[in-house]
C-alpha cells in the first residue's frame, strides 16, 4: 500500500486536505471520492510534505479510546494542551499512543491546531473522529466533543465485541471438526488400511475414499497450509478487489439474518455519529458525509450517495433517509417526528436505543440458530466418519 496526500472540495466550496492508503493513484482518487469529497490534486505522499510528521502505524480501538478518555480527563482538570500530551508521551501503557502524543505535541508547538494535527491522519483517527474534533474545537466544546467521541467509539467496541461473541464458538467448533477430520484422515483409517486389505473385498467408496484422501494428505502434509494461506489470501484479495467486493455486499444483503445483522449494525453505527455530529452542531449534510463514513458496504454507501443529493436539492432530512430506500419505517418516522417537533436530536438518540435493541434482538436470535445448525453439521460429520470406518466391519460380518 501506498500513501497519498490529497487536497479536495467539499459540496460547500470548503477545502480540505488529507493523505490516505491505496494501492495506486487511481485507487486512492476513488476512496477520496467515496469520503463525499471533489478530488482538487492527489500526489504520493512524502514525509518532506507536511514538514516533520512521521508515518505512525494505525491504533487499535483500545488504544483510540484510552487516547481519548486520557486526554479529555487532563483537559478537564485544567491542564494545558501541551502539558496533557507530554503527560501522555510519558505515561501512556501503549508505545503507539506515546509517539502519537509525541508527534501531536510537536504539530501543536509548530502551530498548529489539534484539529489540524490530528486530520493530517486520516487513516489513523477516521474522518468521523476528524469532523467531530473540528467541529468542537470550532465551537469552544472540545470536552463535549471528546466525550461524544469516547461514546462513540465505546459504542463501536460493543457492537463488534457482540458480533466477535456470536461467531466466535461456531468458527472455534468448525476448527475443531476441520483438526479431528485431518487427524482421523491421516492417522486414524492408515493404521486399518492392512486391515481392510486383509479382507480381499472392495472397499465401500466412501471408505476407500478416506482412505486415498488420508494416505495423500500424509505424503503431501505441506499442502495443508500451503492450501490455507491461498485460501485465506483470495478472501482477502476479493473482499479489497473493487467489483468481487461489490459483489459480496450485494450477497451478503440478500441472506436471511445475515442482511438483517448487516443493517442493524450499519444503522446503530450511521445513526449515532449521525445524532452525535448533530449535537455538535455540525450542518445537517456534513453530518450525513461523516455518518456515510462508517459504512463498509458498498451498496449501503450508494444508497446514503441519493440521500446526500436529495438533500443538496433541498429536501429534509426525513424525506433524504426515505429517499435511500434502506431505512427501517420506524427510523424514518422517528427522524420525521423530531424534525416535526422541534426535537432532532432526541428524536435521533431514541432511534438509536431502538435500532440497538433489534441488534441485540437479531444477534441472540442467531446464537440460537446456529446451535442446531452445529449440531447437525457435526452430526454428519460423525456420521460419515463412522459409516467409514464401519461399513468394512459390517460386510466382514455378514458372511
């Protein structure tokens, strides 16, 4: 991957400039574009560019958040700035977060706003944490603008430890059926290979089957991995590859629960930075740009696109939502009756406790059905393990 530092238009005229990873010019262009921006000039970056930043690798979602939760907590007992970074450059437990304080400071001692500093890393912060930071340092509310941030970003943590949890035991009971079929394959059904062989019959073909798959899994034991890493590596290639990952996000929003624990995470994401941006005073449409940021699916990003332009033409927020054609009725009602009333903004906080609650709802709903779905799959492979190994037996015994 490739850094580039690009300068771009925002639909209001105003200029904003960034750097961003891609594996070409053409690439990085497109990602600028799908942050809602008009691409000015885009060029490879170099550290000479912005005068002394240093390339920091990317944090973790821990560290962002102790980065954050240190901060606002120096910043609210009077420390300056300046004192609150080198506090943190001393003293953070993350060496990652320590060279950030430590770059940051040196960016504020040249002159620069902390904004400022932190958008010269996008790819570090995201362009949400970016906006948001603007926003509040614009207004004079950094400490409510870190503490929305901090809630944002403890709310991201939940949702993906609430998906890492319901996929974590059926991907560990998968492995493990993957660990015993192999060991069974080369170890088990060789050993009575003399055995069945002793017989002078012919073998079952599911049994002589396991039985050539055993002895070339043992001779050629180094394609396992080998078989794994490609296997691993194409997924990953097709998920990056633009038309194959396009092509997944469609797939994956036409499976039954799949689509609808897709949705309701993308929502609960979209709508709190959207709620949270909106408090912080942040224009309606920006608010939609920052809030388009958080989707990962390419088609749930093309429909926000028709919501941005209808509201550039003018339209409310409600009739934007309606006009993407992905929102749940109940959001849409809600998001119209807060602009109805007066009342945006709680409005917008309620639809977000809403859209949890179906998340949760949808997340159990799964843990419970894959249970069967395990059970069976297990089954059958015990099963065919079994009816394997046994059917020889059985053909001994019946003459």
């Amino acid at each position: 991957m490739t850094r580039y530092e690009y300068e771009a238009e925002k639909w209001n005229g105003e200029k904003v400039k960034g750097r961003i990873d891609a594996k070409s010019q053409v690439e990085a262009r497109v990602r600028v574009k799908n942050l809602g921006y008009k691409v000015i000039s885009i060029k490879e970056f170099s550290s000479a560019n912005i005068g002394g930043t240093v390339h920091l690798q990317s944090l973790s979602l821990k560290e962002k958040i102790d980065f954050t939760q240190t901060f606002l907590t120096l910043n609210k007992a009077g420390l300056p700035i300046i004192e609150s970074l080198i506090f943190i450059e001393k003293d953070a437990a993350s060496r990652q977060v320590r060279m950030l304080a430590q770059e940051i400071k040196k960016q504020i001692i040249s002159g620069y706003t902390l904004s400022d500093t932190i958008s010269k890393y996008p790819n570090l912060f995201g362009q949400v944490y970016i906006g948001l930071a603007k926003a509040g340092e614009d207004s004079g509310e950094i400490d409510k603008t870190f503490e929305r941030l901090i809630e944002l970003l403890k709310k991201q943590g939940d949702i993906k430890g609430k998906v890492i949890s319901a996929l974590t035991y059926p991907i560990f009971v998968v492995l493990l059926a993957h660990a015993v079929v192999l060991v069974m394959l080369m170890f088990v059904f060789p050993a009575f290979k003399d055995m069945f062989d002793q017989q002078g019959k012919q073998l079952p073909a599911i049994t002589q089957f396991c039985i050539n798959a055993g002895e070339f899994l043992k001779d050629k034991w180094m394609l396992i991995p080998l078989a794994i890493a490609i296997i691993v590596g194409s997924f990953m290639y097709l998920l990056r590859w633009e038309p194959s990952r396009r092509k997944i996000d469609e797939l994956v929003l036409k499976i039954p629960l799949i689509a609808d624990l897709v949705k309701a995470a993308a929502f609960s994401n979209f709508l709190t930075v959207l709620q949270i941006a909106y408090d912080a005073g942040i224009p309606i449409l920006d608010c939609l740009y920052l809030s388009r940021t958080t989707l990962s699916n390419s088609v749930m990003q093309d429909a926000i696109k028709i919501s941005i332009k209808k509201m550039q033409a003018g339209a409310h927020l409600s009739e934007s939502l309606k006009a993407a054609n992905i929102f749940p009725k109940m959001i849409l009602f809600m998001v119209s009756t807060g602009e109805q009333s007066g009342r945006l903004g709680e409005l917008m906080t309620q639809s977000v406790q809403h859209i949890d609650q179906q998340l949760d709802l949808i997340i159990d709903t799964l843990g419970k059905l894959i249970e069967p779905v395990l059970l069976i799959f297990i089954g059958f492979i015990v099963c065919f393990l079994a009816l394997s190994l046994y059917l020889p037996l059985f053909q001994s015994y019946s003459v």
